[in-house]
C-alpha cells in the first residue's frame, strides 16, 4: 500500500510523549497499521491480533505474553479482539514511568464496547484517523482554517483544478487508500467485499447481532441521508424494521467508525447566544464519501449533493481532529434555515460553511449564513464561507466569500 503523510502524525507523535499507550483508532481499512508502522521505532515488536493462534495465547495468559516483551515498545493491531488484554496491560504500564510502552490499532471503538471494562484512564491516548483527505492524497499540508482567518487566498486557479467534475471525480473516488487507484467497476468489487466482510466477519464480535444484512440495509440508509438531520423513524419504515432494532445497529455502524453523529451548535456554555427554535436534533453522516457513492449506485442530482458534502465532511472533519483546536458542528432552525458545517474554536472563532455544489454562487446563497451572523455576531467572530465548484474568490460582503472547493487542499 501506498505510504501517505497523514494529518494525524502531529497527535501520535505529542501522544506517544505523554502516555503510556497510545491508541490509533479508525474505520476498518483506512490505513492504521501502515501509519503506525512507519512511526514505530525500528526495534519495535509488533504482533497482529488478527492471527487466531495469537488470540488464543493472548486469551490464555496476557500477562504471561506481555511479560516475553517487557522493555520493548509492544504494537497490537486490533486490540478490540482480546478486551482482557486492557487490564494487563494497564497492570504492567504502572510498573514504569516509560512512555509509549504500547502502541495500539483498533478498527471498533473498544471505548463503547461492553467487553472492554478497563479504560486505562491517564495511561492511554488516542489518536483518530480517517480516510485520507484530499490534502493528504496530494502530500500538502493542510491550510484551509488559516487561510480563512488571514484572508490568504492569492492562487489562480484552472478549470482542471476546481470543477463539478473534478470535484465529483475526488468525491467519488472516496478515500480507502486501497481503492483510490481502482477503476469504477473494481473499486465497486472492493467495496462488496468490504461490506460483506464486516457484516458477516466483524459484526458477530461485538455481541448480539443476528441480522447481518441489516448492516448492508441501514449503511444504504445511512448514505442516503449522510448531512441530514438523523431521524431514525424514517430509517425504520424504509427498512420495515422495528426501531429499537435500527438503534441497535445503529450503534454498530458508529463503533465500527461507519458514522458519525454531529451535533447541532450551540454556542459554549459560558456564552450562550439567543437562537430563536434552533434544531435540537443531531445530523447524521457517512464516514466517506466513495463508500457513500457506491451504496447510493447512481446519479441523479440529489445523491450528487449528498457525496459531494459527504466528501467535505471527511476534509472538514480531520482539520477538526488536528490538536483538537476546533470543533465541528451544523445550525439548523424551525424554518428550515441551515448551515451545512460549523466549526468553532475557544477563541470564539466561527467559520460557517454552506456547501453548493454548483459552479456559480447567488447573493442568495447567503440568506442563512447572514440570519445566522444576525444573530451570534456580537458575541463571535464570524466567517461566512459559501463553498462551490467554481475557480474564482469572491467577496459578498465583511467576512461574506464564495470560496472554491480547492481550498480545502491547496
């Protein structure tokens, strides 16, 4: 596999100076044990929990194994497989002030798995990584908040840089690092499998699971309504099964990283600003936009929509993930107003982003934006951002630009 400088690197490498085990979680397939590998110091052990002979001696004596490696920096990809593991090693961590003692993958989040009864709380850091961003895939470092906030926005771009069709092209190429150079036909292969492999393979791990086609049934659900307001009734009826059971696999799809919940803004609390019937329900999202596409299966102009900002979160959201330095939200109100992405640092920062998957912008583009900085802007600082798939930056107003999706890796 291709090695890509990953956005997450700055974190791991802060992490594995403070705790004793650091944690590099994500979505099955997005390239966890390559980053790690290439981080790891070269006398290094690593051992693949995937390997079912390694479970069994793992699950047998913990301690006893992790006693064959004391004084190395111990690898386990997957940990999620052998939850006493945790214990064990939180037992033989405290027996030194060593940092990075163990380095861990995991493709489930082990934190919300009833197995896994040791957090290793002070000991353990984590790291998220996602699918690669497309400032990732073209080796950049990533710009976009700063250039926001410093007005930089100097390049002259070409059609073949920003377009509806390049930004389709990105969008539904996705950002599994083993399906990027893979043609339609067989990166549509290589999504079947990866499908079929964790409703039927990984699924059974985390429990009670009898229905595995019902991970196939609400992952297209979940795609069809990636950046809309989760409403879980509608899920149910479209698939004719019962709610509690689609909150049951709803919750697998979340702790296999498959989606994310992102919830509605609402100002810090020592600061709360007077929205008037702003949407109390969370929005829904898909963890990357070619997994989206290939379950949506084809193209008319509303599922265009939905890849394409399904595509923007997976840039927006890394940016969030670096440092922790901002967070990542939506606003949505009674009357339907709405702003596709927020994000908002301790500062009091708010860069508002409307997507528009269109190569021209309106004045019109704007109505929610301003109704909303009507409201929060004496309180916050607030950039206006509509992005689209056009070339030019153009400024609507103070803190008001129609900004090309390009700046999102340039």
């Amino acid at each position: 596999m291709t090695s890509f400088l990953r956005l997450a690197q700055s974190d791991y490498r802060l992490a594995e100076r403070i705790f004793k085990a650091v944690a590099v979680t994500g979505v099955r397939g997005c390239g966890k044990s390559t980053f790690v590998r290439g981080l790891l110091p070269a006398d290094a052990a690593i051992v693949s929990l995937e390997c079912e002979a390694v479970r069994r001696e793992l699950d047998a004596s913990p301690c006893g194994f992790l006693e064959q490696y004391r004084g190395r920096c111990l690898a386990f990809d997957e940990v999620q497989r052998i939850p006493k593991l945790f214990d064990a090693m939180k037992a033989f961590a405290d027996e030194s002030p060593e940092t990075r003692q163990y380095v861990l993958t995991a493709s489930a989040n082990f934190r919300s798995m009833s197995s896994v009864r040791e957090s290793m709380a002070g000991r353990l850091g984590e790291v998220r990584l996602r699918t690669l961003t497309e400032t990732e895939i073209q080796g950049r470092n990533s710009c976009f908040v700063g250039r926001i906030l410093a007005g930089n926005f100097d390049e002259s771009l070409m059609s073949s840089d920003c377009s509806l069709e390049v930004i389709l092209q990105k969008a539904y190429r996705g950002g599994f690092p083993e399906a990027l150079g893979l043609e339609k036909a067989q990166r549509s292969q290589w999504f079947e499998v990866y499908v079929n492999n964790l409703a039927l393979y990984e699924l059974p791990q985390l429990g009670e699971y009898r229905k595995p086609q019902y991970l196939r049934l609400l992952l297209e659900q979940s795609a069809a309504r990636s950046g809309r307001p989760l409403n879980v009734s509608a899920m149910s009826a479209a698939m004719q099964v019962n709610r509690p059971t689609v909150m049951q696999y709803l919750n697998a799809l979340e702790t296999f990283f498959l989606v994310e919940i992102i919830p509605v803004w609402r100002g810090p609390i020592w600061k709360k600003p007077a929205l008037k019937r702003a949407a109390r329900t969370s929005k829904l999202m898909l963890c990357d936009s070619g997994l989206a596409a290939w379950l949506l299966g084809d193209d008319d102009r509303e599922r265009l929509e939905t890849v394409i900002q399904t595509w923007i979160y997976q840039q927006l959201v890394t940016m969030a993930d670096i440092g922790k330095r901002w967070k990542l939200s939506y606003w949505r109100d009674a009357w339907g107003r709405q702003i596709d992405f927020v994000l908002e640092n301790r500062e009091g920062d708010l860069i508002c982003l409307v997507v528009r998957p269109e190569e021209s912008v309106l004045d019109a583009d704007f109505a929610d934006l301003r109704h909303f900085r009507e409201q929060v802007g004496k309180d916050f600082r607030v950039w206006s951002i509509v992005l689209y798939a056009g070339r030019e930056v153009k400024c609507y107003g103070e803190g008001e630009i129609a900004l090309p999706m390009a700046y999102l890796w340039l």
